[in-house]
C-alpha cells in the first residue's frame, strides 16, 4: 500500500484545548513525579493481585501494580486510593510467589509502579452471582467469571430460602483470601440454575443492580398525572380532532403547531419516541427545521418522586429485547411519547440554516405538535435507495442494501408531503454532516449488532445493522439541535450538564500512531494528531473499504476517552465542538430533562439557583450510571450468546480480532457476534510471541501477524458458562 505523508490543516478554535493536554502530556511522557496519594480504577486478575488506572490520565505513565496482600478487599472495577511505595519484596502468600515473581520482573520491566490500596472511594458492584457448592458442611461458592480462582466460603447457611447445589445464587463479598484462609461471602438470593428461564437476565440484573419495578409511591404519582393531564385535555389522544381541547389552560405561551408536518423515525423495535422533525425553505432560500422534543419535564417535576426516582436511576437501560425505562411507562411509552396521530406536549427549537447549511438563528417554544406519521429507519432508507439518492462516497457508503430485520415496507403508500419532507431532510442533513467534517469532525465506522430473540428470550440469529443515510439525517438534526441549545444557555450565562468529549492522552495517541504506521497506512505521529483532528480524519478516509478499515476503528475507538457529563465547559473533540449538551432525549436521559428544565427558566424569564459543584456530583453520577447501563447491556448480550454458542462446540467460523494481548487475542464472530479468546498456548504450527509495540501477535518462524481488526477463520473449541468464557481456535 502507497505510504502517505499526511501534512495538518488550519486548527479549529478547539485545538488550544489540545494544545494544552499536548503540553500536560508530553510532561507526563517524561515521568513526571505522581502525587503521594492517587485515586483511580481498581483491576483484579485471577491471581488475586491488582492494577489501580489512574482516573486522571495525565498524571501516569503506566498502570500501578498492587500486591495482593494490599489490595484492602478492593474488587474488579471499584474506585480507590492508593499510595505508591518502593518494592517490599514478594508477598507472603507461599503458593503464588513464584508466579508473582515472574510476573512483577516482568512489569518492572514495563516501568510498572507499585503501590497499596488504602480506601474503597466507590465500590462499582456490592453482588456478584455464583454457583453454589454443596459439601453438606457450610457450602462454597464459585463466583462467575475469571476474577476469582477459587470458590469462596459461605459465611452462614441462608435460612429464608432453600439453596440446591448447582443453584446460581445472587452473594456480596465479606471478605477476600487471605494467606491463611479462604475468601468469604454471604448468599443474599436464589436466582435459579445454567439454561433456565430468564436466569441470564436476573444475573445481570443482580449484579448491575437494575430493577424493572418503580416504588408505588412513583407509580401512584404517574398515575395522578395522567388522571389529571386526561381530565384537563379529554380529548388529547383524539387523533382526528383539529385542536386540542381548552389548550389555553396551558399558561405557559405554548403554541399549536398539530397543523404543521411533523415525522419520526426510529429503529422498528423502539420503545419510547421523543424526538419528531418539521422542516421548510423559506421564500429567502434559508432552511427552517424544527426539531420537537418530548416535554417531559412538563410531567415530571422537579422535586417530585417520579422525578427523585429518575435522577437515581439516571438512564433507561436497553438490553437485547428487553428495556428498564428511567420513567414508569405510562410516561415514557405513553403520555410523553410522540406516538403517530396523537397531540403531545413538545419543546421545539427552530434552527435556521442558509441555504450554505450556516446556522443564523435559534429559538425554542413549548408546542403541541402531532407526528403525522411513524417512520423507522430501514424503510427510509428504501425510499432514498428507490428515489436515488445516497450520501456518497466521500462521507459515508452508498450500499443500498436493506437490513434484514423485515422493518422495510413498501413506501408506495406515503403521500407527496411525507416524500417531499423526507427528500429535503436528506438534502439539509447531507450539508450540515458535510459542514461539520469540514471543522474536523472525527467519526469511526463501527456498525452496530442486532441480535434476534425467540419467544423465550434464546437467540436465534444475529447481523451487523449498517448505519445509512436514514440514521444520518436524524443523527444530524439531533447534533444541530444540541449544539444549538448549547450555545443558547450560554448565551444566557446558565450553568448546564455538559456533555464532554477531552482529547486522548498522549500516551494513546502514540499508541495508535505507532499502530497506524506498522501497517504501512501513514507516517503520522502524536503530535500531528493532537495538533489537528484532520490528521485521524484523514487516515480513516484512506482505509476505507480496505481491510484494514476494522482494525484502525478499532484501534483509534480504544485510544479515545470516554465522554462524560460535567459542567466545565472543555468542549466535545470527536465532534470539534467548543459548546454541546444533551437536550434531545428526556425520556431516557436525565441529564436532557434537566436542559428542558433550564429552558422552562428562560421561557419563564426566571434565573434558576444553581451551584457548580451540585452540578458537578450530578454529572458525575449520571456518567457513572451510563457507565453501568452499557456494561450490563454487554453483560446480558454475552451470557445470551454464551448460551447459543455451547451447541456450537466444533463449528467452523469466521470472524474479527478485536483485541490482541500478551496471552492471546479476542475474536468476534461475523455470523454471530460472540467473542472468544484464542490462547497464544494453543496456536500450533510455530512460536508466537506478542509484540508489545504493534499490539500484535508474530510468529518467528512463518511471519505470520495477527492484528486488530484481522478476518480469521477459527473453530468453536468450549464453551464455560459459569466463567462466561467461550475459547476458539484457529482453523488449521
């Protein structure tokens, strides 16, 4: 492949808030001296010892090793202080010194720092879910997964339930193994047994501490909303009626706009519906789009219980065919949705656009609005396909070919108005992506997996759901509207959640360089990408279509931060914004209900009483709970297809790497998305050795490389489901 030479363009306003983690992180390359105390992300390997990730990346240069002896109880993902000490030697556990011998010779060879665990800041799981072992004395129990060796002792025989030996029982940790005793739990609960029933999703739900059922104090609240909301607007679900009934009740400057075009489009299997689209050109040229966003904060008010219990959960969970919804359904799925040919109560922001796609006014109104018409996103795109019109290949594929999930239906049906909206949509979206890549945007193709459910919650099939120009259009208007309301209350010199992208520290955009030039892709280096956002741009851009299309994805997706919630304003990097919030889904998101709420203060010419450092801990929480709703959805979708694939055992597959370390790599199928690991032990036919550098694995005598984002063939060798571990290996 042609080497490239990839030389920076003009730096968007942002870059200085690059230029400044450049300049922390260069300081840090050098080694710069750590603070006495540090507070990060506790790691525990299945010999018991720990690595802490320091959680402000700046401040190390490699993860710290804590020996088991002072890991103070801490657990896999838990936040905790530590301090760093000098090397005191080998612990005192006689059966493992040899192997934490070798293994701490060979991270002070990586410069690993050690130090001891000194406080449990927040503990990220209080249950854990195990097999119980029945040995007619106290009983063990051998805790899922590969964190624990060895089973731990019940700490008492549970007496409010009968407890059977195979039996997945829901345990907190009393405490850990010692040099001289075995670890300790209790038994909190019996969920069941291997194959049952449901027992895949009431583990996860154990362990992530999720729950389907409100309080009925939330419950009886909701109701008394909807009794009243019904009893004030009797007529409110009438779908064929012109006006809302004694709308004037309503004192709040809110305007009927049920007249005007409004759609949604959403996946076909959608379980709420808040945002609809509005759009028109202007006798000026300029656009008019309407973004209408589901009132919710009109129902849920602050203070309330509905309210308390939605900040606590923080966001709705969505998990393979199932969804745990931050408010009680006759909300989310119900009043507050905008469900087709039903008057709903709606925050609409006006943006207009030139005809150049140049944002030049914003205006935001409490509405009722009515979606004329409920639309999901594969039988857009087979009207776009069908009506010729595509993104093109400069941003984005323009395969035509429709997902397989049977959403798409004949579009024959639609009338000129729907057609016509949808066409210019596209149209104004297109420009508006375009506009935005143009300020240096970075955007990974990584499609996403739909997996399929029999009426027992089994999974019967699985495919990767491409992202077309339907998701783009929408994906667009919500970017615009965010960003716009954004700018909006600060204009106003509100304080408001953010939503925060940092760039990536230095260290990983070395990584992803050295990466990136291993395959011969582009001589680039880290200071060119801190520098300017279009060098990343620019590389994703040239592999394209390529093999190694996956495998930079992936590799730059691992060299991102994650975005988080807070009041500072620090700017988005992935999509080059100095000023963006959330603001398009309250049903789902709390973080948006309280942008809505904001909002209501400057309709209401009211200036809300707001402290940062409130506002800080409720980012901080709804981050952290964000954090645990993608983990359970993982979690949930990897026991499915854990349980699918032990009927494979010795099926041949095909499928990606997507992750390569020192003792093997991790493979995801194409057919079906379950990830197992290939042990570098069990690779035959030569010597691999994992090279450090290029994160991958080389064989010294065939020079075959394995690598990120590699197409391999591998067959089904077992399947674990107590250690959740499926194990392939390469097809010889």
């Amino acid at each position: 492949m042609k080497n490239i030479k990839i030389k920076t363009k003009s730096k968007p306003k942002i870059e200085k808030t690059v230029k400044a983690a450049k300049k922390s992180a260069k300081k840090a390359a050098k080694k710069a001296v750590l603070p006495a105390h540090i507070i990060g992300t506790f790691s525990r390997k299945s010999s018991g010892i720990g690595f802490v990730r320091p959680l402000d990346a700046v401040d190390y240069d490699n993860d710290i090793l804590i020996p088991l002896r002072n890991t103070l109880e801490a657990n896999d993902g838990d936040v905790v202080k530590i301090e760093l000490v000098k090397d005191e030697g080998q612990p005192q556990q006689s059966h493992q010194n040899h192997r934490f011998k070798r293994r701490r010779q060979r991270d002070m060879s990586h410069n690993k720092r050690l130090g001891n665990v000194i406080g449990i800041v927040e503990r990220l799981q209080y249950f854990y879910v195990g097999s119980f072992i029945n040995d007619n004395k106290t009983g063990h129990v051998r805790i899922d997964g590969t964190h624990f060796d060895r089973p731990f002792r019940v700490d008492k025989k549970p007496v409010n339930y009968a407890v059977h030996d195979g039996d997945k029982v829901i345990v907190s940790i009393v405490s850990h193994e010692s040099s001289d005793l075995r670890g300790v739990v209790s038994i909190e609960g019996v969920i069941g047994k291997i194959g049952e029933p449901d027992v895949d999703k009431k583990t996860v739900f154990a362990e992530y501490g999720l729950t389907e059922n409100f309080p009925p104090k939330v419950l009886t609240e909701a109701a008394q909303v909807v009794h009243e909301f019904f009893n004030e607007f009797p007529n409110a679900d009438a779908a064929n009626r012109k006006k809302m009934e004694r709308t004037s009740d309503i004192d709040d400057g809110r305007i009927d706009i049920t007249k005007k075009l409004v759609v949604t489009i959403d996946p076909e299997d959608a379980h709420d519906f808040d945002d609809g689209i509005s759009l028109e050109r202007k006798k000026n040229g300029n656009w008019r789009l309407g973004v209408h966003i589901a009132d919710v904060a009109y129902f849920v008010r602050h203070g309330s219980n509905m309210d308390k219990e939605a900040r606590e959960r923080a966001t709705s969970v969505y998990l393979p065919g199932d969804v745990v919804p931050m408010l009680p359904e006759v909300i989310s799925n119900g009043l507050a949705s905008l469900q087709p040919d039903k008057k709903r109560l709606a925050k609409t922001v006006y943006l207009e656009f030139t005809s150049a796609g140049i944002r030049t006014h914003v205006d935001v109104k409490r509405t009722i609005i009515r979606s004329a018409q409920r639309l999901n996103y594969s039988e857009v795109q087979q009207f776009f396909d069908e009506e010729g019109v595509y993104e093109g290949a400069e941003y984005g594929n323009s395969s035509s070919s429709i997902p397989r999930d049977g959403s798409a239906r004949n579009c024959d049906n639609w009338n000129t108005g729907v057609r016509e909206l949808l066409l210019n949509m596209h149209e104004l979206a297109m420009l508006l992506r375009q506009r935005r890549f143009a300020r240096g945007s970075v955007e990974m193709n990584m499609p996403d997996v739909k997996i399929l459910l029999g009426d027992s919650g089994e999974v019967v099939g699985a495919f990767e759901y491409p992202y077309y120009d339907s998701n783009r259009i929408i994906e667009e208007f919500m970017l615009a509207a965010n960003e716009a309301v954004a700018d909006f209350l600060a204009e106003h010199d509100y304080k408001f959640l953010r939503r925060v992208h940092t760039p990536p520290s230095y260290k990983k955009v070395k990584a992803f360089a050295d990466f990136v030039r291993s395959l011969n892709i582009a001589d680039i280096n880290p200071e060119a990408i801190l520098e300017s956002r279009f060098v990343v741009q620019k590389v994703l851009d040239n592999v394209k279509g390529k093999k190694e299309e996956r495998a930079v994805n992936y590799a730059l997706l691992r060299s991102m931060q994650r975005a988080k919630y807070s009041p500072v304003r620090e700017g988005h990097y992935a999509l080059a914004s100095e000023c963006y919030c959330h603001f398009t889904s309250p049903i789902r998101r709390y973080p948006d209900l309280t942008i809505h709420r904001l909002l209501d203060n400057i309709l209401d010419e009211s200036k809300p009483r707001q402290d940062e450092k409130t506002l800080t801990s409720l980012g901080d929480h709804c981050s952290k709970q964000e954090r645990r709703a993608e983990s359970a959805e993982r979690e949930l979708t990897k026991l499915k297809l854990i349980n699918y694939m032990s009927s494979r055992v010795g099926t041949k597959m095909t499928g990606i790497i997507t992750g390569v370390e020192n003792f093997g790599m991790f493979v995801r199928g194409v057919e079906i998305p379950a990830e197992g690991l290939i042990k570098i032990s069990s690779m035959r036919g030569d010597h691999y050795r994992f090279d450090y550098k290029t994160q991958q694995i080389i064989g010294t005598k065939s020079g075959n490389i394995f690598r990120l984002g590699d197409t391999i063939e591998f067959v089904v060798k077992t399947v674990d489901a107590n250690r959740r571990l499926i194990e392939y290996g390469l097809e010889s």
